[in-house]
C-alpha cells in the first residue's frame, strides 16, 4: 500500500484512571515521521515523552486519534497483522540491563528474537549475532558475556543490536543515553545516526534534555503537560524557539541567542512546578508559569499557529 508517511500519529490523545481521577498523559498530539528521519520528543520529566512513544508502537492504545504506521490504522488492524508490523517497529529504553535477563548471555538474548520468530538454523542465528554485535562496536566475544560483565555503554549497545535483530523500520529511543557517561553518550548518538543512514530507519529520540537532540533530529517536538507546544525543523527551533517554555529549555542549556535580552532575563526567573495532570491549567497549560502570560492566556486555549516553514507554534504571542 503506498503511503506517505512511515508514521502518522494523529490527534493522539492518553489518559490514564489514577485512584478514580483522570490523568491527562498525552493531549490531542499530531506529527508525521518519514523513514531515515528522526523526530526528537523533548520536555520535562512527565511531560509525556514515553507516553507517547509506546502509543506510537501501540504498546499502549489511545483513547483518542489514531496511528497510522506505513499507512495502516495500527489500533485497528487484527491482532495478527500488529504482530507482523511489530517486527517493524522496536523500541530501546534508557535502562537496557532491565530489558535483559540477568543469567541470559548476552549472544542468546540477541538471539532469542530469531528463535521466537524460528529464523534461521542455529549456525545461520549465531552468525547474524556476530555481525550485529560486530556493527554496534562489540567484540564477538561480548556474545558469551552476561549482563553484568559489561559496561553501561556496552549494555546499551546490546540494546541497540536487540531492537535491530529484526530488520526494523521504526526505532522509539527512550532516553538511550541519559544514564551513560557523558564520554559515551556522543558514540552511541554516532552509532545510532550511522544505523540510520544505512537502513534508511525512523526514530523517534526522547529525551528531557533539549542539547541531546540538537544533533540527532530533524525535526523537534516540545511537549508541555502532555500537548506539543512547538515543533519545528531542528535548525529552526534552535535558532528562533518561539514558545516561551522552548526558550526556558534553550535557556537551561545556555543556548540562548541572546543571554542578555530583556526575554532571556525573564525567563531566568521562571518559577513554579510543572503543575498537575490531573487538572490541567485553562486557557494555556503553560500560563502559571509564562512570564508574558495576559488575560487570553488564563482563558483561551492558543491554537498551534505555523509561524513559517512548518515552525508551528502554540501561544497567543509567538509570531
Ligand atoms: N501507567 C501509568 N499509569 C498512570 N499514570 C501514568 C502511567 N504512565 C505514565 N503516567 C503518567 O503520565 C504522565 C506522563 O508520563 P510519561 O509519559 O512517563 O512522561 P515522560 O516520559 O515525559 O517523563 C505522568 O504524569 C505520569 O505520571
Ligand atoms: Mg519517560
């Protein structure tokens, strides 16, 4: 089936029941991801950002919108075909030993895709074991490693040559490197970006911190209490964040055009906790904590505006 997009992600909305009470996850979310390209999901620490991500895959199903990955509605297809299209579409967490079965070699828990899914003799199985810890930078001997043995950027190179074993389309990379040194974070973004150009793979890369994926994406979400704030080109957004919790984000990495406008000072005093999912502000979500906030703001919800070339914008005032 032709289809524009590898995914589309619709209107996505979750909501999850916490003690009787409604928890708003992730709130009336849309982009499109085409293949070789990544998207990077930036915001705080229960912003959404995973939320999203397993919606995406359907590890969880919306409650409202819908997904459409290579063009099938992926909420709606039979049970059969999601379990073909999920070989397409993998995921990697920022934890990667959780992922993995501590008396499991590392070889048999890369391998352990190709028997599930009976590929291959046990020969044929090894041999692709080698190659893929071979192409994430592993000595052939890391196959008989446990998971202990190896270092947290080993680990997460194991990660990565799991989600690859079944030749995927899709790649959800949740927080892959914030639990790695800083020394090693830059290889395995290197690793990732090299896997992509050879595979011609979709990522969507999530992280809360706004400098990370600066090199890896093309383009850049912000999300805000679950609702994409700004999204634009990564260039653009780097170069004109004009959503004022984009700027307080640039302005926590000191990428700020300008660290002594008048706007970059007010946003230095910003105050306030991201506040509750459960009873999100009115008008815009971001208001209690704006600097610039008026009256529309406490009232009236801002529509996402495109501001120019697709850098799309959701505030009263961003122009
Ligand atoms: N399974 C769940 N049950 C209830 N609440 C959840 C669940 N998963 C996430 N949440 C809540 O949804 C919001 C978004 O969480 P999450 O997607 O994990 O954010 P992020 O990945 O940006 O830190 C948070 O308020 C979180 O507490
Ligand atoms: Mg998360």
């Amino acid at each position: 089936m032709p289809s524009e997009h590898l995914l589309q992600v619709e209107n996505v909305s979750k909501r999850f029941r916490v003690r009787g009470k409604t928890l708003h996850a992730v709130e009336n979310v849309s982009f499109n991801l085409d293949s070789g390209k990544t998207l990077g999901l930036v915001g705080e620490s229960g912003s959404g950002k995973s939320t999203l991500g397993r919606v995406a895959l359907r590890l969880l199903d919306a409650d409202g919108g819908r997904v459409l990955f290579q063009g099938h509605d992926i909420g709606r297809i039979p049970k059969k075909q999601l379990r073909e299209l999920r070989r397409d579409m993998q995921v990697i967490f920022q934890d990667p030993q959780a992922s993995l079965n501590p008396r499991m070699t590392v070889g048999a828990a890369i391998e352990d895709a190709y028997v599930i899914h009976k590929i291959g003799t046990k020969s044929d199985r090894q041999q692709r074991v080698e190659d893929l810890l071979q192409r994430v930078g592993l000595p052939p001997s890391a196959a008989n490693a446990y998971p202990h043995e190896l270092s947290g950027g080993q680990l997460q190179r194991v990660g990565i040559a799991r989600a690859l074993t079944l030749d995927p389309k899709l790649i959800v990379c949740d927080e892959v490197i914030s639990a790695l040194d800083v020394s090693i974070q830059m290889q395995v973004i290197q690793l990732l970006k090299e896997l992509q150009k050879e595979r011609n793979l979709g990522y969507i890369f999530i992280s809360h911190n706004l400098a990370v994926v600066e090199y890896i994406s093309d383009e850049i979400a912000v999300l805000y209490l679950g609702e994409v704030v700004e999204h634009a080109a990564a260039e653009d957004l780097f170069k004109k964040p004009s959503h004022p919790y984009t700027q307080v984000l640039l302005q926590s990495i000191l990428k700020v055009p300008d660290p002594q406008s008048e706007t970059t000072q007010a946003l230095m005093h910003i105050k306030g906790e991201i506040p509750s999912p459960f009873s999100p502000p009115p008008g815009c979500t971001f208001h209690p904590r704006c600097p610039f906030a008026q009256d529309i703001c406490r009232t009236k919800k801002p529509e996402p505006r495109d501001i120019g070339h697709g850098h799309v914008v959701s505030c009263h005032f961003a122009e």
